[in-house]
C-alpha cells in the first residue's frame, strides 16, 4: 500500500523528522528508532508521552462540567477578544469602551516619553517584529496553500487506521512547529463547541453539502468532516512575565499562521481537506483543546497544560481525514486551581474572582451602564446579556471580562 505520496520526498520528510541517516545516529541513543514514516504511524509510542501524574477519561468527560442539553452554539462576535469598534459592543457601552482606551493610551505615552522599562523605543521595536508577520489567509482553496502557492494532489490516496492517521498527524505537526496536537471528534455534543458565527460576522454553516466553502461571508464544512485537529504553540514565558508592557509581544498568532499553512498543505497532498482556523475562530480554543485532552480549564477562565502551563495558544483546524480522538485528562489542575488563587490575587483589574466553581454565567459580573445598546451586527446578541461573554451550559470559576478590558 503506498502510504504517502506527495511532491515532498519520502526522504526529505523523513529529514525533517531526524529519520535521516544523520540522524539515526543520534537517535539510536534512546528508543525507539523509526526507520520511516509508516514505522512512525504504526507505532504505539508515536503518541506523546504525557507526565505520570496525567490520567485519561473518557470521551467528554472532562474534570469541569459541561450540561450538553444547556449548551448552545456560540457566536464569536460575542467574545471579549478584539477590537471595541467591532467586538464587545454589547458587553460594554461606547463611552465605556472610549475611556478605557483613552486611558491606556495616555499612560502608554507617559511611559513611553520617560523611556520607562517595558515601554522605551527598544521594547516596542521587538513587540512589533515578533508579531509583525503575516498570518495566511483564512479561506480554503484546495488547489492552492494558505500562501497562495500550488499544491500537488496525489495520485494515490493515503489510508490507514485512525490510530495511525493520528499519531501521523501528532508526528508531522511537532515538525510544523506545534508543542501538542489532540484531536476532538466532532458529534451532537461537541458541535456546540463550534462558533455560529466567526470573527468578522462569516457564518459557519456546518456539514451542508460535501465541499468545503471558506470567502468572507461564509465558511461550510462538508459532511464527512467529524474532526477537529488542535494543536498548542506557546508564548515567551519570559516576556509574558512583563505583562501589561509593550514587551508582552504575542508570538502565537505568527507562529500559528505557518503551523496551519503547513498543516493544510499536507493534508491536502494526502488527499483531504483541512479547513483554516479562521482567524481565531472555527470554535471555542480552550474547549476544544480540553475536550480532546491538552489540559483543564482553569481559574482564570482558560485552559492550563500539564506540560506548559497557561502561556500557549490554541488553534485549531477541521478535517475529513478520519482520526482518533484523543482523551480528556485529569492532571489535577481544576482541582488545584480551586485552593491556589494565585491569578485572582495578581489581577490588576480584579477580574478573576475567588468564589468556588459555579453554573452561573452572571455571576461576578459587573452592573450595566443604563442606555447601553448592542451593535447591530451579524452574530451579536439582540439585547443585553449580563456575563453573556461566557456561553451557558459549563462549570466555570466566574471572572468577569468587563474588568479585564
């Protein structure tokens, strides 16, 4: 069976891999030694070896609860992420939005003008190179990569075992530049995970007909597309250390960018789709990533790993190529986050509450602003939602993400 057909040589991927012969050598210190790709698929420890101390559930059950019959689809418009000409609108009045920026802006030039660690002419010019790449574009074209180029389809289909499609695509994504990749499998429960809108107001039209749609309007996903590939990259610990300066440069979204190109172009020459993450959306990052076992939600609101804490990103892609869900685990965070509150302590807004873990989304929500209006915007709620930048039908501990604005 030919397993892998591309306009990459099986020799070059295998380089890439350290399967190469200069590589073998290094690689005979430790077990196992993959001589090739099909080795790498059909072995067991192809996965990622996980800490001792992580145990696996089963699928969707995950340490913080979720109430499926709850839970609907969520617009991203809604989401306290972005732009406030575009974004939150309905979470926070425009005068509101207008002071808080006016605010941060003056205090940015003050710093800026004292040459103040953090914010002096050398730490903007490295926060504005380490995000100053441009990520690919977020609509799917199956004859070309996300950077506009070629792509060569194969004549001959790759197959194999889910078990194997996924340690494949495990294998190849850490080569691409992602720290883990999960896979969540996409059924009744699980597409409500999925946002209803995207950023910019695309809506997404999920399993209609058995072609993939992505343009700016609208972003379809085929009928045979059940999975969703997640994938970690991670921040500067360091600079992330120097938040709220101009040298917390957020490093995630450039890198993310040439992970899914790379993604989408091999699948592709494999002979599947891969839809683009969508420009933070496609669905809900940190559910995702939990449901398909990168980590636990944590106090704060998003998702911790064992292995490299809070400070990653989360992207995701959806794909028709059948693969094996991996797990939800419990390493013990959620639990831990409920006795160490070291983020509610250390939040300069007090966003994040100390209460215990609850059902309600409203609950440590600040009070409206009388005469507030929603923006009228495709995907944007019809009236206002006190707490409505979390979507019910989950156990969270509350915070509040007015205050973090």
């Amino acid at each position: 069976m030919n397993k892998f057909h591309s306009t990459v040589s099986r020799r070059d991927f295998m380089k890439g891999l350290g399967l190469g012969a200069a590589g073998l050598g290094v690689a005979a210190a430790a077990a196992p030694v993959f001589h090739d790709v099909d080795e790498v698929v059909a072995a067991p420890t192809g996965m990622a070896k996980r800490p001792w101390y992580v145990k696996e559930n089963d699928f969707k059950q995950v340490t913080s609860g979720v109430d499926w019959g709850i839970m609907e689809p969520y617009s991203e418009v809604n989401t306290m992420r972005g732009s406030g000409t575009s974004y939150y609108r309905s979470m926070l009045s425009d005068d509101e939005r207008d002071a808080i920026n006016d605010a941060g802006d003056a205090k940015r030039d003050e710093y800026y003008e004292a040459q103040r660690p953090g914010y002096s002419t050398r730490d903007y010019a490295l926060s504005g190179s380490a995000a100053s790449v441009r990520s690919p574009g977020n609509e799917w074209n199956n004859l070309n990569d996300a950077r506009g180029r070629s792509v060569s389809l194969p004549d001959i289909k790759w197959t194999g075992t889910p078990e194997e499609a996924t340690r494949m695509i495990q294998t190849a994504g850490r080569l691409f530049g992602a720290l883990s990749i999960g896979v969540m499998e996409i059924d009744a429960d699980t597409q409500k995970l999925l946002y209803s809108w995207e950023p910019g107001g695309r809506e997404k039209l999920t399993w209609a007909g058995n072609e993939a749609v992505e343009t700016s309007s609208e972003h379809r996903h085929p009928a045979n597309a059940k999975y969703v590939i997640s994938i970690t990259n991670q921040e500067s610990q360091e600079l992330w250390k120097r938040n709220p300066t101009e040298l917390m440069a957020q490093i995630r979204y450039e890198r993310a960018g040439h992970i899914q190109w790379r993604f989408q172009t091999f699948l592709r020459r494999l002979g599947y789709t891969c839809l683009s993450e969508g420009g933070n959306g496609t669905g809900i990052a940190g559910a995702i990533a939990i449901m398909a076992g990168q980590g636990e939600l944590g106090r704060h609101g998003r998702t911790i790993t064992p292995e490299y804490g809070p400070t990653v990103g989360i992207f995701r892609y959806v794909t028709d190529l059948p693969l094996a869900p991996t797990k939800p685990i419990d390493s013990g965070l959620w639990e831990f986050c409920r006795v160490c509150k070291k983020c509610a302590e250390t939040c300069g807004g007090e966003a994040i509450s100390y209460d215990a873990p609850t059902w309600d989304i409203t609950e440590n929500a600040s009070p409206w602003i009388p005469g507030q209006t929603p923006m009228d915007r495709p995907g944007a709620y019809s009236e206002i939602r006190q707490g409505g930048w979390h979507n019910a039908g989950h156990e969270m501990y509350p915070e509040d993400s007015r205050k973090c604005r």
